[in-house]
C-alpha cells in the first residue's frame, strides 16, 4: 500500500476497501505516514466523503488501534456523554457528577478544543493540579472509587484518533461527518460502556451549521453505536449563540461551580438536566426522562452533585478548594468590553466568530504545539431576542496579551445583528431527539 494512491482515490472520489483503511491508519499510527500525507487524506475525506461501510472501517481501525477496556466487574451501568461541540459548552463538567452521584458509572474519555469549539481537557486542566493523563490502572481505580473519572487519551486507547484528532484541529479538516462520527465512536467504543448519550450541536457556533446536517450526524452517530450494541441517543442542540456566559477554559469551569451549586445561566442548567436525565434513563436508573430530571435536579439541590465533583477533583490530583472558591482560578489581567452601535434587539449571533475570537485571545490552539492561556475568554451579557441600548455591554474580552486584543475585538464587534424589531422567534435550546 501507498498512502499517495489512497490520496488519490479519495481525491478522486474513490472508495476504499477496509483492508486499505485498516493498513493507513495502522501505518499512520505507527509512523510509517507523515503528517502531511494524512493531512492530504483527510482534506480529500472532507471535499468527497466517505461511504458507511468506509466509516464503519474507518471507527473500528481506529477503535482497535488500542485497547479496549472491560468493566463488567464494577456491578454499575456504565454510561458517558459526548458533544459535538461548540461556544461555551461546558456540559460534561456539570453532567459527570451528577450521574456519578446518582449511582451509575461515568468513565469519561474527552478531547481538547477542536478549531473554535472548547475542550474539556483543556477546562478542566485550569484547575490547578488537576491530572486528566492518568494511567489506565489509576483511571480505573478512579472510576471505581468514586463512580467517574475523566481522562484524555492514553496510548493505549484509540492512538490513532489522538494523533489525527490533534492534526485536524489544525489543517482545516474538522466539519466532516465521517471523521467527527470515527473520532467520537472510537473515543467512546474503547471506555467499556453500556450507552452513550450525544449532544450533537448545530447552527452558526457549530460544525454542523443546519439541522439537516447535523440529524444525519446524529443518525451516524446512533447506528454506529447501535451497530457495536450499545444504547445510544442523541439531541439535536442549539449553537446559535454561546451556551451559558462564558466561553473560556477557567470562567467555564467557574460556571460549572456555579450550576452545581443551584445557580448559573439558566440555558446550561436545563440543558444539563435533560443531558443527565437521558443518561439515567440508558443506564437504568430510572424509568422515565421526568423522574430522571428530578433526580438530577435533586441530586444538584441536595449538595451531593457538588460534593461528588470536589471528590474527582481531589482524586484526580487537582485543588479542592476551587470548588469552595472559584477565585482560585487563573484569571486575565486585562478586559475590552464590547457595547452595542444602536439601540434595538439581537436579532442574530455570529457564534463562529466569538469561538474564534476566543482562539485567538490564547483560549485555543492554531498550532499543534501552541499553549493554552487558561485565563482568557468571553464573557457574554446578550442573547438573541435581548433588548439593547446603544453603549450597552454585549460582551467582554478578558486577554494577557494586548497584541492578541485587536482581531479578537473585530470579531466580536461584527458578531452581533442588532435589528429595531424584536425577532419572531428565538432558537429552542433543543430541537429533537434521535435514537429515543
């Protein structure tokens, strides 16, 4: 096999045989590919496509790239959730403690920030001390200890989706079906659970921008889950403007702190709620989405969710007392705040352009070897369908570095369409259900 001839095929919208998908990702893994001829074929993945026996060979090369993990010896449901991602989504922050705290086991493998969208490595590592690279025997001891834990990749799970993961965040070849459906599958194959719970985003701040694409991402999504026979479901999501009001590793996970403390924006607390409620139900703690709300809103009003996220944090090696005081968190020196040209409504966001602005602020990376600033972001003061005054706050950069402040400050500045008229009709914050 020549990996230039692959290139070629997809280029020329070609399908290849499994074999062929198996021996590329393999020799990729192993080093035998350089990066710039994967990047060639994941750029040619993007324009064609790829069939579903293609993607199907494609997650389960990559899946089995690594170990696959058992934890049929801990009596639980095992049970995780992924998002597509997006603008200050910060959900698996809120959600894993309170199923944790609920009873069910929740080995949660995450990702980094991929392009403009967030990663809950990356939030979570603002918290100072915290380990998110355990071994595989610590992950364990971890998640049997305290019913979560929350890891990224090691080298034994799913190598070869660590290594592209890291490669598309760069070269432009994120908004792909077929790679994002591998990526995430293989991730949450290799965790050892019984069902999977996906947010899948659509609209300005997503990669999937209308809700035809992102409902046939869902569909691949849950067949291919179902295929490797777990219970899978997934909700279509709103990402035409920020969730929550923030977008920035330290301030999300400050918010987090906040909604497992009974308060915070009220979009990422019902958002949460409906996450978690899906997971006890797959997991088969409850027998109705209902009686699973309440149990996650309990679980929050009781203390315990919180109580539960202060004990990963502890066993995972990070600072407990963020939890009592979010203070503790790295903070920006410096802020720009971003006030409205005229009077009217927020008739539309640019969410796109605020995740970027983020990016560029030291929130995300351009670069596979660039450093995250774990103190920098947004902070948000308007949705769609608000009210506004000229000269009113629409939202705040928080930055370290002023030569970073004047493209961030365009991009947020052109974000927001302000219109006399208030709109219509504002996004739901879920559109449907798939796999139910």
């Amino acid at each position: 096999m020549r990996a230039v001839d692959l290139i070629r095929r997809k280029r020329d919208s070609g399908e290849l045989t499994r074999e062929e998908i198996e021996q590329l990702i393999a020799a990729y893994t192993a080093g035998g590919i350089p990066d710039y001829q994967m990047s060639a074929w994941l750029m040619a993945v993007v324009l064609r496509g790829m069939t579903r026996p293609e993607i199907a060979a494609l997650t389960e090369a990559m899946l089995h790239s690594g170990s696959v993990l058992d934890f049929s010896y801990l009596p639980s449901r095992k049970v995780d959730k992924h998002s597509t991602g997006g603008v200050g989504d910060k959900t698996s922050l809120v959600i894993a403690p309170i199923v944790a705290a609920g009873g069910l086991k929740v080995p949660m493998i995450s990702g980094r920030g991929l392009g403009h969208s967030g990663g809950t490595l990356d939030k979570l590592e603002s918290i100072p001390g915290f380990n998110v690279n355990l071994p595989l025997d610590e992950f364990r001891r971890v998640l049997a200890t305290c019913g979560c834990s929350l890891i990224g990749q090691t080298a034994e799970i799913a190598p070869a989706d660590k290594k592209i993961y890291a490669l598309r965040d760069v070269t432009g070849t994120v908004e792909s079906p077929a790679l994002i459906c591998a990526s995430i599958m293989s991730k949450k194959l290799a965790e050892g659970i019984d069902a999977l719970v996906l947010d899948v985003k659509t609209g300005s701040g997503a990669f999937m921008k209308n809700i035809e694409d992102a409902a046939n991402l869902a569909e691949l999504l849950v067949e291919t889950g179902k295929r490797m026979g777990k219970k899978v479901v997934a909700l279509i999501t709103d990402m035409n403007q920020p969730l929550g009001c923030t977008a920035g590793n330290a301030m999300e996970v400050a918010e987090c702190i906040e909604v497992l403390g009974g308060a915070g924006p009220t979009d990422l607390r019902e958002l949460c709620l409906e996450l978690a409620a899906w997971m006890f139900l797959l997991g088969e703690r409850v027998k109705t989405l209902d009686e699973g709300k309440k149990l996650s809103a309990d679980l929050i009003a009781s203390g315990l969710a919180r109580e539960k996220f202060r004990e990963i944090v502890g066993l995972q090696g990070g600072d407990v007392g963020v939890v009592d005081d979010p203070g503790r968190l790295a903070r920006a020196k410096h802020s720009f705040v971003v006030t409205s040209p005229l009077a009217g409504y927020i008739a539309s966001i640019q969410c796109e352009q605020l995740g970027v602005a983020g990016v560029v602020l030291g929130g995300g990376r351009e670069k596979k070897e660039d450093k995250i600033d774990p103190a920098v972001g947004l902070e948000f003061h308007k949705r769609i369908g608000d009210a506004v005054e000229r000269g009113e706050p629409l939202c705040a950069l928080h930055y370290n570095a002023d030569t970073r402040l004047v493209e961030a400050r365009s991009l947020a500045e052109t974000a927001y369409r302000i219109e006399p008229e208030k709109p219509k009709t504002v996004p739901p914050l879920i559109y449907r259900v798939i796999g139910a």
